[in-house]
DNA sequence: CTGAAAGCGCTTACAG
DNA sequence: CTGAAAGCGCTTACAG
C-alpha cells in the first residue's frame, strides 16, 4: 500500500469544480499576465492595445471562458443582482410586475433573484437576511405584506441595516413603506373608473372589496368613495360588502346584497377582476343580467376581463411598467428625498358597463 | 495644499461597501481567530468548544452579521442558487412551475435566480452564457423553445460547457433535451381525459391545437388520438384545428369548425384552457349551448376554469409539483442514466362535459 | 479545541 | 501599454 509519488506533487488545496476555466487559463494560453487579460476583457479598460485586446478576447471565447460573478463580486464589493421578494408568483398581478422586472433587469444587465414570502411580514424579514448574504445591488420588495406591528419593526430594522451596507431597497406597490416606490396607481385608477362611470350615466354604485386590511385595499377603496361623493354619486348603507379575495368572495358578496334588495343599485365594482367575474355569475344565478340590468367593473385587468361574456370593463394598472421602473429606481442615484414614480392607470370600458340611459 | 497626514496611513486598495460587518469584525468583537468564528458559525463543523460558539453567534447576531456569499462561493466553489430559465412569467401555466421551483428551493436552502428568455432559442444561449458566470448549481429550463437546428445545436453546445464545468441541467417541462427533466404530463393526460370522455359517452372528438409546432402540442394531440383510437372513437376529416394559442385561437377555430358543419361532432377538446373559454364564447354566438349540447374540456388546468358558466373539465398537471421535482432532481446525485420523474395528472370532470346519454 | 497561513478567482493601483 | 503584487471575504487543511 504505498502512495504512488506522482500524485504526491498535487497541492492538496480546496477541490474546485471540474475543469472550469478561469482567468489564469485564458491568461497564460494568450500569453499575457492576468492583470492583462482582465484589462481586454474589460470593454471600459481604457490603456490595452487593440493587438492584446483582440487576441485575448479571441483565447477567452475558444476557451469558453466566463468570468466568476462571485470572485468578481468579492473584489469589486458590487453585485450585479437585484432581489425580488414576490409573495406568490401566481398571482397574475405580482407575474405582470415580475415580468417588467426580469424584462428591465435583463436589458440593464443584472440577474434578478426571486424569493417567495408567504405575504406574512415574518417571512419576509427571514428572506431578507436570507438575501442579504448575496449582497444585491437593490432588493424591490413586491406585493402586500401583513403581519403585526412589532414584526413590521423588524422587517424595518433588517431593511434597515441592509441599507447601511449600501444596499438599496426599492418597493414595487403600495406605498407603505418608507423607501423609494413605483407605485402601483390604484387611487387613482380607482378614481378615473369612477369619472367614467359618472360620464356614462351611472350614479349608485356597490362595492365589494377584500375583507383583509390591506393599503392596497383601502387606497381603491378611497379612489372610489372620494371621487363619488364628490360627484354627487350615492353610496348606500350596506353597499360596501366586504369579501374575500377571489372569485367566490366575488360572488358571494353579490348573493348578500341581492337579499339586501337595494334600491336603484346600477353598478358593481369589485376590487379586483376575479371578485367581478364572480360577481357576474352570482348576478346570472339570480336572474340579473350583467352589463344590461346591471353594471359591473373589475381592477387590474390581469386575468380573463376578455373571456366572460360580456366582456369586463377594468382598469389597466400598468403594472409590468411599475416592475420596470422599479429597477430604474435601484439603479440610479437615490436623491435625499424618497422617490416615487407613478404611472397613468388606464380604464378600459368594455361590455359590462354600456351608457346608460338618461 | 498639502495632503493630510492622517488620512495618508489608510491603505489605498479597493473601496469595500459602506460599513458591512465581515467575519474578520466579528472574530473581533469576540475575542477569537478568524478561523474559529468561521468554524463556530458552521453548524456542520464538530470542533468547537460550546461555549466559544456561543460567544461568537451572540456577537454575530449582535452586529447583524451575515456571511458573504460571494466569498464563500469563490473559495468552496459552490453556490447555493440555482438558475431558473422562463420564457415568460405571466404565462399562468410558467408561474405554476416557478412557484413549485421557488417554494421547493426556499425549502432546501437555495436561491432562485432567474431570467427571461423570449421563447426563442438564440435567447436561451445568451442567457445560458451569462448565467454560468453565476456558477449556479443547476440550471433549470422551462417552457417550450422555438428555434433552428443551429440555435438548437449551440444551446447544446452552451449546456455542454456548462455541465463540464460541473453544473447540473434540468429541464421542467417537455421532454426535448436530454437531460434530467421533471416532465409535465401532457400525453398522459390528454389520454386520460379522453378514456374519461369516453366513458361518460362521447363518441366523436375535435381538436384545437396550438397553430406552432411545439412538442407539447405534439404530446397532447399523440394523447388524444392514440387512445380516441383505440377506444374506437372517430376523429373525422378536418376535425383537427390550428389556432393561434389563445382565446381568440379558440374562438376562431370553434366559427371554422361551425362552417364545416361536422355531423355527430359530440365534444371539443382544446390544447389549453384560454383556447377552450374562447371555443365556449364562439358556441354561444353560434346559438350552441356549451355542455348541453356539445362538450367542452380544456387543458392544464391552470386560467379561470371556474369561473366560466359552466365550469369547465380540463387537466390538473400537478405543475407546482413539476416544478419542484426539477429542484430535487439538480439536488440529488445524476445517475449515469438521466432521469425521469413524471406525476399523475388528474382529470378534473366539470359542467361543460356531462355524461352524454346512451 | 484553536490559530496562522494558504488559497479561491478576480481587479486595480503601482511601477516600469 | 504591461506585469508583479496586494487585496476582497471567506474556508480548510495543518500544526499545535
């Protein structure tokens, strides 16, 4: 049993991964120091000749060199990376928002890194210590978030000291917390559904809205009631139902003020589309016709506002733009005051809410 | 305007974040080398006195410490992310998988990164290029890919580089490329719900297929005829339909299928659900009442099924489940083989299949 | 059980 | 314009 001396002379040292090329390679296959090769292949390097340059470029693509991100990133100190924190990707709303993300960060140059959240303030100051470790460029922080007041402290205090480490926090959403933000125009959409309505003939609305306490809730809410009241519309007692968010609490909701049997209803507005396209079928199962006896709008047009019959009048949030800018927020310089960006949310008025008469 | 002599003892070297607390301070702060805080962080390493641990996770927690992640990927060589390739999030049917892959990563102590890739193939390699600079662990492809033999040869080609430099392929999807995959189960699911038609008593199919030609469009038509045939079900001339992979896809092949006046047509089956809504709509505006008169069923399960008067049947691929078997599959060793995980889908029968009479 | 030292793959002043 | 050297923040044999 003796050690065959040939492989004595291997330095023992870390096992790297198999035969990936680096740096050092290209470097001495070129014939150039490393502090060469890294000038060529830095296009913002200023003093190499166009000779090196060239051929060290042409050794690093025959050799399928990739410079390490994170070697890179421990000597520069900066990532090329923003952290997402999603609550639930599925939601066609955080998708779109998502999208415009992973869409600005591939045209800027960064990697986007997800993280899911559960919507609970808890979890997320758990993935944020989590995210931490990688030391992105931003984190956008995406969705709702509901949680208790001391843990809202914490989630402050992690944020908090990320920033201290330079770290940028950007919020794609609502406006609650206290950093830059892209707001996702939601009041004010909420309000310009609202004028429109008014313009079409519409003067007494219901409202169904999630039955949690969200910002993201109570701003449509207050879009709505504000530009209402200030139009002269009615709000009656007990037209403001409260249900959960979805389809059923959609349609729910419709069952209890049908019983309600109130006077002069002409419009349904639900907080979101899933709520409205639930409205409509509860309408139908009681005999009401949506869009000629009644009216009915949805919010965000996410999700199928084309695929009911008739079709759902909505409002376009922009949201894929709100992700979009979120970026652009991490990555120019933050000025002293907080920064929010704020898109013009657009209503589409579609088969469910034709003119009416008078 | 002579230069400060204090400031003239700092070293020069590279600019480092603004106060980020690296192990050196901890090790500090509690009276200990380097190498003992480190090893007293690790909760795998066995020698360390419990009580100098304990100091050391205090100070630790006390200074917000939280490792770098990008040195210690560049001395151990690994990285605790795993690179997730879609091409677009938005599609409801990539968001399921992604939520499997970033639920199941979140649980095995990975981060998820991602990046968009256009559907078209010459996207992938670009992305595929940049990615490896991150040294992720696995790759994970999604979604279909469209392309030529060329792009499709250096996408592998990419891959190849990839995976020789240590790195795992997975594919969550369809089963195109050969690596691991995680296969979503189209052909068997377009069979079973065609046995489960033909037990409720359809005799006589149409088909609506995506108008590209993607191997999922393959496997879900090779589903559905092969076992219609062996059941003795007629596919008529003509009965088969290319549509544009939408609503409106489906509403137009419905109006063309209409046209040909089909005799003994008992059911439409569409390759996605957005494309089955849209056949409903175009019944209805046909004066055909769908369920009653003709069956619908759709596929994947994953748009609003339930929200359509009737509901309709499609098939629950278990895609959140796909997508975190792609994770498991970049965790656990590659057999020389590659590998194959497939789940049962499940056949969900609702309002617009009743049992058809006889 | 603990510490000094070497090394991971890069980048960037500093001298030529 | 180019190279030798130092340094980024870690981890892990190697000696005590």
């Amino acid at each position: 049993m003796t050690t065959d001396p040939a492989t004595d002379d291997q330095p023992p040292g870390i096992r790297t991964r198999p035969s990936t090329v680096t740096l050092r390679d290209v470097a001495d296959a070129a014939g150039v120091s490393k502090a060469s090769a890294s000038r060529a292949l830095d296009p913002r390097s200023q003093y190499v000749s166009p000779e090196l340059r060239a051929r060290v470029m042409e050794t690093a693509r025959r050799l399928g060199y990739r410079p390490n991100a994170s070697a890179r990133a421990t000597t520069t100190g900066a990532t090329a990376m923003v952290a997402v924190l999603v609550s639930d990707i599925r939601d066609p709303y955080n998708a779109e928002i998502v999208h415009g993300v992973i869409e600005q960060a591939g045209a800027s140059g960064l990697v986007a890194t997800f993280a899911g959240t559960d919507h609970a303030i808890d979890d997320e100051v758990r993935v944020v210590r989590m995210m931490r470790s990688l030391r992105p460029h931003a984190m956008i922080l995406t969705g709702a978030r509901s949680g208790s007041t001391v843990s809202r402290t914490s989630l402050e205090e992690e944020l908090a000291r990320y920033t201290q480490e330079g770290g940028r926090v950007v919020i794609a959403g609502d406006d609650e917390l206290p950093f830059d933000t892209a707001v996702v125009p939601r009041r004010r959409g909420a309000s310009a559904l609202v004028a429109d309505l008014f313009r079409l003939g519409y003067r007494s609305p219901a409202l169904i809205r999630p039955d949690h306490d969200s910002a993201a809730a109570r701003e449509w809410e207050d879009g709505i009631v504000e530009t209402a009241r200030s139009l002269g519309m009615r709000i009656e007692y007990g037209a403001v139902v409260r249900a959960p968010m979805s389809r059923d609490g959609g349609y729910d909701a419709v069952r209890s003020l049908v019983e309600q049997r109130h006077e002069g209803l002409d419009v349904v507005l639900a907080a979101t589309d899933a709520m409205a396209i639930g409205a409509m079928s509860a309408m139908r199962d009681a005999g009401l016709s949506p869009g000629t006896e009644i009216g009915v709008a949805g919010f965000d047009d996410v999700v199928g506002t084309e695929d009911v019959t008739p079709t759902l009048t909505s409002v376009d949030l922009a949201l894929a733009r709100v992700g979009a800018a979120a970026v652009e927020l991490a990555l120019t310089e933050s000025a002293a005051d907080r920064r929010r960006v704020e898109f013009e949310p657009r209503v589409i008025l579609r088969g469910t809410t034709p003119a009416r008469h008078g």
